[in-house]
C-alpha cells in the first residue's frame, strides 16, 4: 500500500472522528492531506476529482435536516469534501506546472 493511499485512509478516518469530537486545525490537516494524496492522482482522474470536491462541498449541508443524525453526516460530509479539495488543489497545480513551467519558452 502506497503512501498517499495510507494517508488518504487516515485523512477519511479523521473527517469521521471530527464529527464527533473536537480536533483542532481540522480543515487544515485534511486539506493538506488531500495535497499529499493528490499528487499521486493520474491526470486522467483530474476531472472526476475537481467534480467530486465541488459536489460534495455544495452538497454537504443536505443532511442537516436528517433527524438525530444529519449534523454528524454533514460534518464527515464537509470533511471529505477538504480532503477531496486538496486534492483537487494539488492536480491543477500539477497541471499548471505541467502547462506553463515544463514547457521550453518558444
């Protein structure tokens, strides 16, 4: 098992027991494990993972309204969608790089 998988597990781990108790700098730690896990993305999945972190960040407070348990499932929600952020972060700043700075100036 690779190193980003191992971190995108406990990034997953995290978002759920922050819904649950209080851990500082949250959003920051998820948001920089997404970095970590989004380097090893291939380009190929850019797209799916962009989409994926915009969904689920916009739709993450559509549990509020479940009883007993919707803030929970809107917290861990919101949580994976910085993970998934990060990641997305990290796979358009490759394709930046990629676009602009590996390319010899004409």
């Amino acid at each position: 098992m690779s190193v980003s998988k191992v971190i995108g597990l406990i990034g997953l781990a995290i978002a759920i027991l922050g819904a649950f108790i209080a851990i500082p700098y949250l959003d920051l730690a998820l948001l920089i494990a997404g970095l970590i896990v989004g380097w090893s993305i291939a380009r190929e999945d850019s797209v799916r993972v962009i989409v994926t972190a915009l969904a689920l960040t916009a739709f993450a407070h559509n549990f509020d309204v479940v009883p007993a348990i919707g803030t929970y499932l809107s917290s861990i929600i919101a949580s994976i969608g910085f993970l998934t952020a990060g990641a997305a972060l990290m796979l358009m700043l490759r394709n930046i790089y990629a676009r602009f700075l590996s390319k010899s100036a004409p």
